[in-house]
C-alpha cells in the first residue's frame, strides 16, 4: 500500500503528460492486484484525471465508464468526497463526448441526462448541468434552445459543482462570442482577470477565448497581450491544441503572418497528438488559414501549397463527420468561416512598445507601354535601377501580349535573371545559353555570354567562366561588363586585379558600390551611395546605405556617428527588398541595444526575428533571439525575455554551441530567480 501511496504522490508532483500517466497506469496496475477495490477505485480516478489532462480524451471514456460501473455496484459503497469527485468528472466527460463525432448523438444526449438525474439525486445544484447542455446545443446549431439554457445558466447560483471562477466565465464568453455578443464578453471577463486565478488553465484559458471579440471590437492592445500571456502558458502543450488553433486564427487574421508561421512551425506536430477530433479539426482550420493568407501575399514557402491543401482538407473532412452525426450543418459552417477568414484592414502589433518603422517604399506604378518591346525596355530599366517587382510586372504583360518569337532572345535574358535570383543556377544558365543563341546584336549576345561566365566562376567552373567573362568585357567596355568582370574576379580571390579594374572604369554606383566592398572603406561607400541615389537604384542604394552604416561602425564612431549609421539603416530598409530586410533589422536593432535605444532595438529585433523564421533563416535568427531576449530583459519583461532566450537555446542546440548554450542557460536562470 505505501508503495502505491508514494506512485501517486511522485506522479501528483509531476506536470500533466505521458510520465504522470505512465506511473498512475503503474500504480493501477498494483492497486489491482492487491485486491483493495477502494484503493483501485481511488487510482483508476486519478487515472481519469491523467488522460483528461494529458490529451488522451478517449482513454479517460473508458477510465470514468469503469469508475462508474463500480460505483453504481456498490450503492452507499463510496463517502461523499468520492461521489463529489465522480460528479465533478461526469463534466469533464460529457464535454469530450461531443468532441468525438465517432460517439453517437444519441449517447451524449443519455449521458447529459445521466448527469443532471445524478446530480438532482445527490441534491447538488444544476448550474454545471445547464452549462454542459447549453454548450452541446450550440454545438449543434440549436440556438434557440441554446439561448434559453444560456438564460437557466447565469440565472442558477453557482454551487461545489460548478466550474471554478475563471473556467466558467470563460465557457459563458465563448457562448457569448459565438452569439457575436462581444462587448458583453468584455465586460463578463473583466472582473474575472482582476482577480486571482488558481486554476492551471488560467488564464490562459479565458483570454484565448477573448480573442476574437478583442479584435472585433478593436482592442487590439489587448488581443495582443492576451496572445503574448496566453500562447506563452498553452504552448507544446497537446491538451491545448484547440486553443493554440485560435491563436493560429489570430494571428492570421490580424497580419502577424511570420509569428503564426513561427507558431505553426514549432505546434505541428502536435496536431497528431490531439485530444479529440474536434480539437484537430480547428487546428487543421487556423493552420489552413494561416498558410493560405501567406499564399495569397506571396509568403509561401514551397511546401506550403500542398499542407495548406492537406489541412483545409482535413478540417473540411472531420466537420463534415460531425455534421453527419449532428444531423445540422453547424460545424462546417463554422470551419469555413475560419478557411475563408479575410484579415484585419490594419496591422495589430504585437508588441505595444512597437513604433514600427516605416514601412518600404511601394514599387512605383509601370508607365503606359504599348509594344512587347516598350515592354521590354521597362523590365529592363527596371532591373538595372534594382527594382525586381517592376521588371517582373513588365515581363508579365509581355507574357500576356503573347507577342511570338521575335524578341524571344531578351526574354529569354529576363527569365534568366529572375530564375538567378531566385537561386535556380540551371534555369539561369540554359536561359542565358538559349538567349546568347538567339541574339542578333552581338552586343547583347555578349552580355548573355559574361551573365553566363559569372555564373560559372559563382558554381566553381572558373576555368570555363573567367575567360568568357573576360572576353565580353573586352568587347562591350562598358560598366556593366567592368562590374561583372570585377565580380569574377572577387568570385576567384583575385582581389587586387578586381581593385583595378573598377578603380580605373568611370565611376557608376554599383561599381563604386563593388568598390567600396573591396576597400572596406567607407569615404567610397558613402560615394556609392550617392551615386546610386542619383540613379534611382533602390536595391543598389540599401545595400551602400547598410555597407556604410556597417563601416562607420566598424572604424569606431562617437554619438554623432552612431546618429549617421542610424539614419543610413533607416535608408537602407525603406528602400530594400524583401528578403534583405529581416538582417538590416537586425543590424540596427543591435546598434539601438548598443546605444541603450531599447524600445527602439525591440521594435527591429521582433521584426527581424519574424522575417528570419518566415524565410527559414535557422543561422541568423537563433542571433536575433538572443538580442531580441535581451532586450526583453531590459525593459523588465522577463516572461517575454525567457521565451526568446528558450528559443534561441533550442537553435544553438541543433547548431551543437555549447559554450552560447551554457551562457543562455545561466540568463535564462538569473531571469527566474529575478522574477
């Protein structure tokens, strides 16, 4: 017996999961066999309790309906607290009951009776009971009767039956929300979060329900502390899989596109471990809607049109199980309404700290052009002056002109820069070679050749490259084919011969810009920039305005240079494109640390770390953490400073750095015993 006794003592110790139930299992196994009914019973309830709360639902079906069997065998067999505990978990099971559309209407509905018979008979109070049959028909749709058990339920004083004084405000503002009764849901929970909460669900629980009226209701301050508090409490945690499903939904719809794909990545595999069908279906939902917004900004990764099909599929195919059991169309409904959710017209930060840097100039409008060629000399401009967005809306319509062969050679060339930049080397050279095939003026057959040879000496065939590079530069002289050879040149470690080169051509802002890189110097870099101002080459101008910040930093600068830096940060973000904007974030947060900016620094690094995890940026972002957390930490917000410190610890696992482990362990211990 005190073997048993010290098995559910060790297992109360421990956190809800697959340990605790694994020593309770044992002790069950060890009750049973001493023959000891009282005792059996006792830990088959704890049992219960276990699997209930450690996202194993269906096993509890059977734990309770055995606890019951043998408690009904034995009228009278069992003391007050024992019959208190069986009523208090009859909840916990009729609710997980309509979770499972395996589990007939029919069942639920004796289950639900069962319920309220036992406990009128054990002269206990209803209030549960009405909340349990409220919540089932709305379930199912049935809202008129909903609305009137909603009415028997706040009307019914609260009795030892009850759900504890946050779940039960949490389950009546979800019916509220449901019913598009925000402000009431507001007003209901208020009081409730002023309070001291006991319950380990809270309050986590009643503020992702909130959510949704948060946002409908515009305060957006507040949906997102209930995000930041809530999802921090809920998270890896499988018995919560639903509700981080409603953070998935929240941060979908309110623009926080990176942090839900950051919240997808790290909870997916939760999703085979759910408590019930009901909870996977919404997380499949919130997933499905999360990936499809990325999609349709142009954030997908090149999986994610596959697991958003995959998922949308599942929720779609779970409602559609319970619907079929629920003789109503209610679940479905309500699942769509989430997969075809449009987002917020404004961003919600996520941070209230956030000043947000202002955002990225938008791509200028393409002028009007009437020919394919027209067309052509816009993708082309466009490209030289760095602006990608607008070479490829004009290689667009040429496309949709279907203007024939004809100038299929400087297409062909177009294709082939796009195909670079996108990383695709092979799709580039045979563009290239089709192009360099196809030119008649032998001064664009020449620039094909020397993209080609610079491509070859970037994927280690510099014997074949350099000299075709050389060779165009010789034929064109011009400052294109000076910077390509430059290029080359730097590609192949001949560092002194690409100084040459660019020093002696007539200066241009890319080959300034080159030059500068070569020097280290920041007088040429700051040269470049102008220079490339003056051209109107935005793509060009980021990159000297961050080279120039990043060497005036370097030699050593005073406050008035540190001021220069900023300002040139600043430049380079509202001028840079997408995928180069999460490290200059980064570079300036780090700058605005250094400087004791915090609020500034935070600002930056929550951006950069959220662009870092949407381009899957594993190197750089486990840095970005480690800043981002010390940032926290000085602005005295340890729950946030801990959260970003976890999570920079876990990327210098994987990366196997032990000594950075080491130093974040002992923050992330001085956090804890600060807090």
């Amino acid at each position: 017996m005190d073997e048993i006794a010290e098995l559910i003592e060790r297992a109360r110790a421990l956190p809800y999961g697959e340990t605790r139930t694994n020593v309770l299992e044992t002790a069950l196994r060890r009750a049973e066999a001493t023959g000891d009914k009282d005792l059996t019973w006792a830990v088959r309830m704890e049992l219960t309790e276990a699997y209930q709360y450690g996202a194993e639902h269906a096993k509890a079906f059977a734990a309770f309906a055995r606890c019951l069997a043998d408690h009904d065998a034995e009228p009278g067999g069992f003391d007050e607290w024992s019959t208190h505990n069986l009523l208090w978990q009859f909840k916990w099971i009729v609710g997980d009951l309509r979770r499972f559309p395996e589990v007939p209407l029919a069942r639920t509905h004796q289950m639900l009776d069962d319920m309220e018979r036992r406990y009128r008979e054990n002269g206990d109070g209803l209030h549960a009971v009405w909340a349990a049959r409220c919540a089932h028909a709305a379930h199912l749709g049935d809202y008129a009767t909903a609305d009137e058990l909603y009415h028997r339920w706040t009307t019914t004083p609260r009795d030892i039956l009850s759900d504890c004084e946050g779940c039960d405000p949490t389950s009546k503002a979800f019916y509220l929300i449901l019913r598009g009764r925000d402000e009431e849901a507001v007003e209901l929970a208020e009081p409730v979060l002023r309070g001291e909460l006991t319950c380990h669900v809270q309050p986590q629980s009643i503020l992702t329900t909130l959510l949704p009226a948060y946002v409908r209701t515009g305060r957006y301050a507040e949906a997102a502390h209930a995000h930041r508090v809530a999802y921090r409490a809920m998270r890896g945690d499988a018995n919560e899989v639903e509700e981080i499903a409603s953070h998935l939904w929240f941060c979908a719809v309110t623009g926080n596109l990176a942090r839900g794909l950051e919240i997808l990545t790290r909870e997916r595999p939760l999703l085979d471990r759910a408590p019930s069908p009901g909870a996977a279906m919404w997380f499949a939902a919130g997933a499905a809607l999360l990936l499809r917004l990325l999609r349709e900004q142009g954030h997908a990764r090149p999986d994610d049109e596959a697991e958003e099909a995959a998922l949308t599929t599942r929720a779609r195919d779970i409602a559609a199980r319970f619907d079929a059991r629920n003789g109503t169309g209610e679940q479905g409904r309500r699942v769509e309404e989430w997969l075809t959710a449009a987002p917020l017209g404004e961003h919600v930060p996520l941070d209230p700290r956030a000043r947000h840097s202002p955002p990225p100039l938008p791509p200028a409008p393409l002028p009007p052009a009437h020919t394919p060629e027209e067309l052509l000399d816009l993708a082309e401009e466009a490209w030289q002056r760095g602006r990608l967005d607008e070479a490829k809306a004009a290689w667009a319509r040429y496309d949709a002109l279907g203007p024939g062969d004809l100038l299929e050679a400087r297409r062909a060339d177009g294709r082939g820069l796009v195909a670079m930049v996108d990383g695709d080397a092979e799709t580039a050279l045979a563009e290239w070679r089709r192009a360099a095939d196809l030119h008649t003026d032998e001064e664009r057959r020449q620039g094909s050749l020397g993209r080609i040879g610079l491509l070859l000496c970037q994927l280690g065939r510099a014997d074949e490259g350099l000299p075709m590079v050389e060779s165009s530069a010789a034929v064109l002289d011009t400052p294109n084919a000076t910077v390509r050879l430059a290029h080359a040149y730097l590609t192949v470690g001949r560092e002194a011969e690409a100084e040459r080169v660019l020093a002696a051509a007539p200066p241009t802002g890319t080959g300034l810009l080159l030059l500068a890189n070569v020097r280290g110097d920041a007088a040429t870099a700051l040269r470049a920039r102008d220079a490339l101002r003056a051209e109107d080459d935005r793509d060009g101008l980021a990159r000297a305005c961050a080279l120039y910040a990043h060497l005036l930093l370097t030699a050593g600068v005073d406050e008035a240079g540190a001021r220069e830096a900023l300002a040139a940060y600043d430049e380079a973000v509202a001028n840079a494109p997408a995928p180069e904007r999460a490290g200059l974030h980064h570079d300036r947060g780090g700058l605005h640390l250094q400087l004791g900016r915090v609020p500034e620094a935070l600002d930056d690094l929550v951006e950069a770390v959220a662009q870092y995890v949407a381009d899957g940026a594993d190197e750089p972002v486990r840095y970005a953490r480690l800043s981002l957390a010390e940032a926290y930490a000085r602005l005295g917000r340890t729950a946030e400073a801990e959260i970003a410190a976890e999570e920079a610890l876990a990327g210098f696992r994987a990366a196997g750095d032990d000594e950075v482990c080491a130093r974040i362990e002992e923050f992330i211990a001085d956090l804890r015993e600060d807090g």
